[in-house]
C-alpha cells in the first residue's frame, strides 16, 4: 500500500459474502477471488469509501500487515483502483438486471436408443425463442453424419449456441469435426467421450468471436446419472446476465427444458417428473405452472447454499434429492462453506 493512496474496489467487482469465505465476482472480467471472511469489513470499506493506510493506524501490527497482504493481492488482481479523492461518488456499478425475451434459454435432449422428431422440435424450440442446445449421446446412435444433418436442421434458427457430446467411434477424426465447426457457426463445442485420451483443443476463428472447444475424455458417459456433480471445477464464470439469473431463479433449471434418452420431456433428464412425449406439446408443457415451479428455487432460499460464496455462479443442482422444491443443499457437492472446505472424494 502506497502513503496517502485511497484504495477503491472497481465498480465491476461484486462482494459475495459467505461465513468461512467471501468472493469479488469480476463481472466485466468473469472471473472470482475468494479471501477469508475476516477481510469482508475491510472489502466493504473499499466497496463503499475507500481504504487508506491512516485508516489502519491504531491496528495491532500483526493484523495492519495481513490488511496490507490482502490489499496487495486484491491490487495484484486488478481489482482496486487508486482514487485520491475520498469524496468523489463512487463508479455506476454493473447492473445485473436480468429479464431475456426467451421463454426458454436452454435445452438438454439426451439421445441412447431413440432420436426425436428433429423438425418437431426445432419448431416448438423456435416458438420459444430458445437460444442454447446440448445434445448428450451415450451410445453410437450419432455419428458425424448425423451431427451435421441435425446441426443443418437448426441452422437458421433461434438455436445460435450448440454443444455436442458424442461417444468415440473409428469415423470420428479431427478432421471430420474441424470441419463440423467450419461449416456450423452455432457449434460451439464437441465432446468425445469414451475416447483413448484426455485431451482439449482451443479452436479460434478470425469470424467469430466466440471459443470454440473440441475435448477428448477417456471417461465414458453411461446416462443422465452422472450430471449434477459440484466441485470448483465445474462453477460458471460470473457475468452480469449470469448473476442476475441466478440472484432470482433456479442456478441450472430456469428456463431450461429437456428430452430424456426415453422420449420423455421433463425439467431436467435426472428430474423423476416426465410431462409426456408428444414433442408437439412442448411449448405448451413449458408454459404450464408445474413446469415452471422449480424456476423459482433459487440458491438464496437453499439451507447450506445461502451462505456460501458461490451461490451465484454454482448450478444448485435439484436432481437426487427426495423433491426438486426441497430446500436442502445439492446431493452432490461435499463444498463446506462454514469451514471453506471441499471433501476430497468429489473434488474432481
Ligand atoms: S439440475 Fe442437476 S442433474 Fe439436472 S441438468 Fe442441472 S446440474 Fe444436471
Ligand atoms: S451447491 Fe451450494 S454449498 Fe455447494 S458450492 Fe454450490 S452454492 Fe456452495
């Protein structure tokens, strides 16, 4: 810390604060600093007024010194900026309103045996505004073929966000799915799985400015049973649309709908509740009060989540517990956020 500097906390960065650990959210540059709660009055100081070095006089020295720790690291990561003047308004922070026109945002469709009725749901997806689709196969149903010939079907569409993840077979190359992504705009990302290597691809196009990724992973992916994990691995990157979903809604389920391997269409695949399989109900399914419960259980409102500094970008998983409206915390994170610890059997 510099003499006669007043340190601020950057308008685009949000305290989220939690009992063990605490968290500045970038949303202008998607990403999160976690930091003992301890330094949470600290933080507010810089969030509100600012920080100086003659506001630490009178501070034991052992904590004067991990005050300036914490400042340094937090300047470090770009996320103070120096503002001489105490009395200058602070910056506009970013607004995390949230209010999309889509009916529904995203959709799972899971594919083992059967294939829907492409052409049906391209058109309820469309009356949706829908923008994102994931498509999860489990067995060999979909080959590179067939990918393009459903990636053609929604072109043109609302969909403009598509991931693929497909089994590994011999027709299967790194030619053949370069030049998937070549002629397919809205895929954004393939995964293979069952594959002989664990291995990630950065694929950048001068024409769009979105990542694209291409990932081989060994693990196989059996059914829908194997989604809903929570590690620290798997958390969103916060951003001001993301936050804003999730301060109001459901992390993963908002206006989310899905496809089972069996045909039936449902919240979630790993949800028991089916809503039927006549896919030329779907927009209507998607419209009606009990679909739409679970959007409202937000982590805010869950008895562990609440306090925990990811709450904003963790999906809140409602899948494996005794009711999707239960308030308990995700079956399957083992995060503690009163100790801010992971147990290391789910860690990866
Ligand atoms: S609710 Fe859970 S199981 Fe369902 S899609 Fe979301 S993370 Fe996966
Ligand atoms: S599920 Fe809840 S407790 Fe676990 S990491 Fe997410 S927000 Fe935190």
């Amino acid at each position: 810390m510099k003499k006669n500097a007043i340190y601020k906390i950057v308008p685009s960065c949000e305290l989220v604060i939690g009992i063990a650990f605490s968290a500045l959210y970038d949303l202008d540059r998607f990403r999160l600093v976690r930091f003992e709660s301890a330094f949470v009055p600290i933080a507010e100081e810089m969030k509100n007024g600012g920080l100086s070095l003659k506001d630490l006089e009178g501070l034991k020295p052992i904590i004067r010194e991990k005050v300036e720790e914490f400042v340094d690291r937090l300047l470090i990561e770009d996320m103070l900026y120096v503002d001489n003047d105490l009395h200058n308004p602070p910056f506009k922070t970013v607004s995390d309103a949230w209010d999309p026109p889509n009916e529904i945002i995203n959709c799972i469709i899971d594919v083992a045996e059967k294939v829907p009725d492409w052409d049906e749901l391209v058109s309820q997806l469309e009356e949706l505004k829908c923008e994102a689709l994931q498509i999860r196969c489990y067995s060999n149903r979909i080959d590179l073929d067939a990918a393009a010939s459903i990636l053609r079907t929604f072109h043109g569409s609302s969909v403009s966000h598509v991931e693929l993840i497909l089994k590994s077979s011999n027709d299967i190359d790194e030619g053949r799915l370069r030049k998937l992504f070549d002629d397919f705009p809205a895929l954004v990302s393939v995964m293979i799985h069952s594959s002989d290597r664990n291995a990630q691809l950065e694929l950048t196009s001068d024409d769009l400015p979105i990542q694209r990724v291409l990932i081989w992973q060994k693990k196989p992916l059996l059914s829908e049973k194997q989604c809903g994990v929570v590690n620290e691995n798997m958390m969103d990157r916060p951003s001001p649309k993301l936050c804003g979903e999730k301060k109001n809604f459901q992390g993963c389920l908002n206006r989310k709908v899905s496809i089972r391997s069996d045909g039936q269409m449902c919240n979630c695949p790993s949800l028991k509740k089916n809503y039927g399989t006549n896919l030329s109900q779907l927009a209507d399914v998607v419209r009606s009060k009990s679909f739409q419960e679970v959007w409202h259980i937000k982590n805010d409102m869950l008895d562990v989540c609440k306090n925990c500094e990811f709450r904003y970008v963790c999906t809140g998983c409602r899948a494996y517990l005794e009711s999707p409206t239960s308030l308990k915390k995700p079956a399957k994170c083992r995060y503690d956020p009163t100790s801010g610890t992971w147990e290391e059997a789910l860690r990866s």
